[in-house]
C-alpha cells in the first residue's frame, strides 16, 4: 500500500488546474442510464471513485470509452451509452466501495421500470442512510422492498406516475436520485426543500441538456415535467469547489500564494468568507481566483451546513489550517457524527484540538512536527497532508487509497507549486 511523504515549511507558490468535479461526475455520469443515446462528458477527473462508478454502469451493460486525451492531461473525456440495460442489478461487490453507487437507483428504475441495488459503502464517517432516497421514490410511485442487504424497487405498469415530496431534511443524494427518476415519470412531480449545492444544478443542467423539463433550478423547489424520451448530449462537468477550497487551504496553512485556475468563486461563497475571517486574502483574477495569506491567521467559529452554508467536505481541511493560528477556533459538524477521526492524528503533529460532542475546540499551536498518521477518510486525508505542507520535518501519511479516490494528481499538483511531497511503496 502506498504512502505519501512530505517535507514540509515550504510556502507553496504557483498556480493549480482545478479538476472536474468529483461529486458531480458521479452524479452526472449514471444519467447515461436514462437514454440510449450517447452522453459526452467532459472535464471528468481522474480518480479511483470515477473507475468505479464506470465499472458499475458496466455491470449494467453500458459502453464506456475515454476519448482523446493526453496522460499527461488533466481530465479525461468519456462517452457512455445505454443501447440496452442488461442488468439491472448492482452487485454488494462493486457497491460497498463507493456510497455514490446508490444513484443508480432512480435512473434504473425510470428508464428499466426496475432496480435491484446493494445498500451503499463509502468512507466511515457516519451514519449515512439512504431512507429518504426510498420515501421520495415512493412517493413519485415506486414500490420498494429491502431484502438481504439489498433495495429491490419496481414501478407500476407503464412507469412511475410522478408526485410531490416535501424533503424533512435536506439530502443531496435522495434529491439527485429523485431527479433522475422524475424526468421519465409520466407526469408533473414537485421536489419541496430540495438540496441547492451546486453539484445539483450541474445535475439539472445535464438533464436539460438532455431534454429534461425542470424548473426553479438553484432553488428549493423543483418543478419537473417528466418527458417520453431523453435524448443524447455532450456536457463539461464544473470544477470541484472541494477541490479548489483544499488548495486555498494549502496556501494559507502554508503562507504562500496560490492561483486556483479554473475555481469558480460563486459556488465557493461560504468556504471564502470563512478563509477571508481567518485572514486570507481571495481575489478573483482572470480564469480563476488567487489565494494569499496576510499577517496571519486568525481563530474562527464554523459550523457546516447544507448548501449555501459551510460544507461537511471542507470542514477537517479547515481545522489543520486553524491548527496554526492565533487563539482558538470553534468547529460544529451537523451533517456527519463522526467526521472528527483525525483529530487524533493532528494531536500526533502537535496539535491542540479538544472535541466535546459535535464541536471541536482548536487553540492555535506555534507550529506543528513531522509525524507518522493514517488517513481515515478522503478529506481527512487532505487534513493530513495540509498539516504535513507547514509542519517542521518529515510526514508520512498511510492508507491514501483514500485520496485517491477523490484528488486527481495530488502529488503532481503540490510540487509543480512547490511542495516537497513524494509517493512510496510501502515495499
């Protein structure tokens, strides 16, 4: 298995490409399912989690091609198509490793009438259930079951009818899933305290691309007209905020100056207002934004919220870069209860965070040291690795299988900004 070693108290100076986003390419890519004609996508990252998601829409007898692009390119061009749906089973062998799997479900089911998919995997952090999924789906006409680990949903004869769902919690993937089911149903639906993050509005750009009739996209509400027929399309996926927030991270933790290229500065609202209290400077420059600490970094409060409050995602870079500044800093998780696991891994580098319940106090420490940490979960990982880019000596960081699955090149990213970071085989 492989590590990632980083010599650190380098400032990272230069500019970093963005990658298409990961957690809209999963979203994007099981629309193939709803038409059998091809769907293009452009700008979609190289990454574990992408491999297994096409290996997933193979099972189900979709065609996967990568087009014309270089290996030393950032991003890939792929084409999938559905002529036919040969199975519409998604095993427990490529399900548990990725929750993501899961969105298979709404487009089997609108395009196939029925779909047998596992109960998800994905990174530990949390309990992740999947009921509003299955309530939202029935309530657009679906009947669904649970058998031996796995949901088992049909529709009635002819399809699924459509209706109207009022969310009791905001949940990104049971809206996705709810999307892609609804623009095939025979007629109107409403999705009532819908999830507004950006990858949604991807998502509803593709389906329209496509077709698809949907109104009040970037809202709460989601008006859909289900149509007879999707039709093929060529789409480029955004760039992954997550991504271009882990960079600014990196910058600031780092004291140096990065231009994000490509990073778009509207679906980064809350994770920017956050790094300019802590005393970073933003500015937004031509393709991109640059990102350049001042006199220091200041403690914050943040607490994560659905979209367009503080994301999840950004919440563990976010404390290994408040492990360095002046006073303390007050981090509140809502979305997972156990999204904190590297706080022990930080307090190996010499920092100073107390978690109590949901909450995490961080009092900024003069400097972190090189140490030997595991990485838990993907953005975990990135904690690590940004404590590694300021900390004094030498940091190994175990288990990246991890970021592999959500950081496309990270190595080559950091180093051609500058950073000492390197991976090895445990061999």
């Amino acid at each position: 298995m492989d590590q990632i070693v980083i010599r650190g108290g380098r400032p990272l100076k230069g500019r970093i490409p963005i990658s298409g986003a990961k957690n809209a390419a999963l979203t994007l890519m099981p629309c193939a399912l709803l038409t059998d004609e091809p769907l293009t996508l452009r700008n979609l990252p190289r990454l574990a989690d992408i491999d297994t998601f096409g290996h997933l829409l193979n099972n189900h007898g979709l065609s996967t091609t990568i087009e014309g692009t270089h290996p030393d390119e950032f991003g890939r061009v792929m084409t999938i198509r559905a002529n036919r749906i040969t199975s519409t089973v998604a095993p427990y062998d490529i399900v548990r490793k990725m929750r993501a799997s899961i969105l298979v479900l709404g487009p089997l089911l609108a395009r196939a009438g029925e779909a047998t998919v596992s109960l998800p995997g994905g990174c530990a952090i949390g309990n992740r259930p999947i009921d509003l999924h299955l309530k939202v789906l029935e309530a657009l006409g679906a009947e669904i079951e649970l058998a031996a680990g796995y949901v088992k949903a049909s529709t009635p004869k002819g399809g699924l009818p459509g209706g109207r769902y009022v969310f009791p919690i905001v949940s990104v993937g049971a809206t996705e899933n709810a999307l892609m089911a609804a623009v095939l149903a025979r007629g109107p639906s409403i999705l009532e305290n819908a999830a507004r993050e950006p990858e949604i509005v991807d998502l509803c750009n593709c389906l329209v691309a496509m077709g698809a009739h949907i109104e009040g996209i970037g809202t709460e509400t989601l008006q859909i007209e289900g149509v007879r027929d999707l039709h093929g399309a060529t789409y480029a996926v955004m760039p992954d905020r997550i991504e271009a927030g882990s960079y600014a991270c990196a910058a600031a933790i780092t004291g140096g100056e990065i231009e994000l290229i490509g990073a778009h500065e509207a679906d980064l609202g809350s994770t920017l207002a956050a790094m300019r209290e802590a005393g970073v400077e933003i500015t937004p420059i031509k393709g991109g934004l640059s990102v350049k600490r001042l006199n220091g970094l200041h403690g914050i409060n943040i607490s994560t919220a659905p979209y367009p409050g503080f994301a999840t995602d950004m919440q563990a870079q976010f404390m290994a870069m408040l492990t360095i500044a002046d006073g303390a800093s007050l981090l509140t998780e809502t979305i997972f209860e156990n999204r904190f696991m590297h706080v022990p891994e930080l307090a190996r580098m010499g920092a100073d965070v107390t978690v109590r319940g949901r909450s995490a106090v961080v009092r900024g420490v003069p400097k972190l040291n090189g140490a030997q940490v595991m990485a838990t979960d993907l953005r975990a990982s990135m904690s690590l690795v940004l404590a590694g880019l300021a900390a004094e000596g030498e940091t190994t960081v175990g288990r990246i299988y991890h970021l592999d699955r959500g950081y496309e090149r990270l190595e080559e990213k950091l180093s051609a900004v500058g950073a000492d970071i390197e991976r090895i085989s445990d061999g």
